[in-house]
C-alpha cells in the first residue's frame, strides 16, 4: 500500500477571492501522487493495491460485498466564488469492479460534506451505473452529474476522492488515468453578445455522420433512440473521427440490420440508471477514455475559444437548448441537446454534426453563429458546457492568457 503526503493547500483563513467574471470557468487536472491514498497506488494511473475495506453495495442486480481502496486529493483554491462543480474521469474497469468519484467544497461556513458524483463502471454486469440522488442540504445539491451550491454558500475551493472497488478475493482493479473537476460561476443571462474569432474560419474537420433517429424504437430500456441518445450519438461522431470504438465482436448483441451499431452500444454504456438517461456528461467522456481518448467535461467561455479547438483539429461537443424560433435552420425546438461542433464557414457560422436529423434534416448543419453561441452560453441552457475527447499527445489549442484554464 501506498500513502501518499496530505498536501493542504488551503485553510479558511488564507482563502480569498475576487468577484467572479462574466464567465468564470476553470479545469483543473489532478495529479495521484499528491494528496492521501487508503490501499491504492499510482504508477502513474491510480490502481487499487492493497483493499482499505470492505462494505456492501446493492441495486437492481442484488446486493454484494466489495473491497475498496480510495485517493482523496489535496483542497485545491478555485479563484473565484464558484456556483457549481462537475468530476469527470477516464479509466478502464475490468469485469469485477467500478468506481465512486465524490466531491466535496469549502464555503464561508467550512468544507461541505462529501456529495456523490457517479458510481461508474463501463460494463453492466457487475453494478448498474448511475447518479445518487437525493442529496440536498443548507450547501448545496446534486443535479444528476453536477454539484450546485447553495445561492448563499459559493465554494472557494474543493476537493475530490475516488474510491475503488473490486470483488473479493481478486486481483482485478480499476486502472484511472484521468480525473479533472470544473468550477464555475457562469450568470444566468439572458442573451451572449457573439464573439468576433477568425482563426476557423473556412475549416471543416471530417467527421463521420450519425442520426440518433435512425435508432428511434431501439433497446427501450436504455430510452428507445430517437431523441434520448444525442449525447452518445455524438460521442460515437467523435470517436469514429479519431478511428477509435467498439469492434465488431463488441458490438455483435445489436439487431444486425442496424444502421450504427456503435451508436445502441455507445447509449447502453453511457445510460445512467437513476437519471433513466444516456445524458449524464461524465458518464459519455468516461465511455470515450474507454477506448483510449482524453476526455473531460468542461465550460468554454465563447465560440472563438472554440474556434481554437477546430483549429487544432478537435471537434467539439456542446449542449444546448433552444425553441424552434430561436436557432434557424434547426427546424425544432429542444429542452436540451448534444451535437458536435466539426468547423466553420468562410463566414464565422456554426458547422455542426447535428444528431436530431431526418424527416428532411440533413446531419450536417449549418447554423447562424449569434443565434448559435447564445443559445449555447445563455442562462437557460447549459451555458457554455462541452465535452474535449482528443487521442493522448495530441496538442490542444493554448491557453488563453488572463483568464482561468479551461482546459
């Protein structure tokens, strides 16, 4: 076993804060050989070594006994008042185990308690994926992938513990690569000015095309296709546009005659069995680190930050709402919405792959960038959250200077 130094970086007394900007995102990628390990180790992926405990876990498929081993990171400072908080991680999780990701934020009363963020594991055999719902309290709650404090209480700095599990008696661990929180305080506006960029402008990544329509009626009790399956329609666009996924023997459970397989199997490992949805954000990166891709859930602040992404040859996949007048060219409306963002006109207007195609809607789109960046941005939708999934070494856009790290 491994115990790594508690490395605080923060008491009450040395937190300070500025007001937070009109868009205040940061991602912060946390490091396993720093903070306190309980039976695992860091090589450099976090593994379960030597099992801290044991406690029981039951769902829909029984109740079982585990062994669990668990990393707690060191309190990082966000910078600014944060309103709300998303984990997400890549690992790989054999038959035989599944992980726990928490988090917890310090506030002017204290550090909150710990709030669950996820049990994940790839598979379905062993645990059911799923949200923990029902946690609530004078801090703050959980929204099924996010973590929303309280009006009064914003977090100045958090910390994030993963615990991991396995079958008794086995050698089998979850192997995590990969584990990053966004902190945010994005206001709830009305309206986003548009962004001038340019550096896209003219380009079009390749990106394969695929309607999540072509599955409506599909596998109900992952939500039937048609518009429940945007998200892993879209992370499966992605996925095939790096040349990775499931292979054939991976997906040959799917009916034979279906257009895209990697799609039904995409929703069955994404689906979140509490939320009853394959829309859980960190659930659909977490699916993508499974086939070898960087994958996290972040916020970006405007299409020409964007911009930066399809010129580094990363398409981009956002979630957004809108009523049919407001995104021309859409031809409907939508409570909330995934499509992935592969380029940009001579014009500065939206290319997308958009999944909600058929009954004349082709899958690639394009779409006016004012409306575009504020349905994406605004206060009513999901304002500004993405999902960045790029193969390991391949560089993403810089940084943009004077602002926290989005990525």
């Amino acid at each position: 076993m491994v115990m790594f130094a508690l490395v605080l970086l923060l008491s009450t007394s040395l937190v300070t804060t500025a007001p937070a900007s009109p868009d205040a995102v940061l991602y912060t990628r946390e490091d396993f050989s720093r903070g306190v390990g309980e039976g695992v180790r860091a090589d450099p992926h976090l593994r379960l070594d030597i099992p801290a405990g044991s406690g029981e876990h039951a769902d829909a498929l029984g109740r079982g006994t585990w062994e669990w081993a668990r990393w707690t990171g060191p309190e990082r400072a966000v910078g600014f008042p944060a309103t709300e908080l998303i984990v997400s991680w890549t690992a790989d999780t054999p038959p035989g185990t599944w992980l726990e990701a928490e988090v917890r934020g310090r506030n002017a009363t204290g550090l909150t308690r710990w709030f669950s963020m996820g049990r994940w594991a790839y598979g379905d055999a062993d645990i059911l994926r799923a949200s923990v719902p029902g946690q609530r309290d004078r801090d703050g709650r959980v929204k099924t992938d996010t973590f929303v404090a309280a009006g009064d209480r914003p977090v100045t700095a958090y910390q994030v513990r993963l615990t991991l599990h396995r079958s008794p008696g086995t050698g089998a661990t979850p192997a995590v690569r990969s584990l990053g929180v966004m902190a945010s305080a994005v206001p709830r506006r009305r309206e986003v000015a548009v962004s001038a960029g340019g550096q896209a402008w003219g380009r079009e990544l390749k990106v394969p095309r695929r309607s999540q329509n072509a599955h409506r009626g599909h596998y109900p009790q992952w939500n039937g296709g048609g518009e429940a399956w945007c998200s892993p329609t879209s992370v499966a666009m992605v996925l095939a546009y790096w040349g990775r996924g499931p292979a054939r023997w991976e997906t040959a459970w799917v009916d034979p005659s279906d257009p895209a397989p990697e799609v039904d199997h995409a929703a069955r490992h994404v689906y979140d069995y509490v939320y009853a949805g394959a829309g859980n954000w960190p659930f659909n990166t977490a699916y993508a680190g499974h086939y070898g891709l960087e994958a996290f859930v972040t916020r970006l602040r405007s299409l020409a930050e964007l911009e930066g992404f399809i010129a580094a040859g990363v398409p981009v996949v956002t979630s957004q709402s809108f009523t049919r007048a407001e995104l021309p060219g859409a031809g409907y409306g939508t409570d909330g919405h995934l499509m992935v963002v592969v380029g940009f006109t001579r014009a500065g207007d939206v290319i997308a792959n958009d999944p909600n195609a058929g009954a004349g809607r082709p899958v690639r789109r394009v779409y006016p960038r004012a409306a575009f960046e504020n349905v994406w941005l605004r206060g009513s939708g999901s304002r500004g959250v993405a999902y960045i999934m790029h193969p390991p070494g391949h560089a993403l856009p810089p940084k943009p200077p004077g602002v926290p790290a989005a990525w």
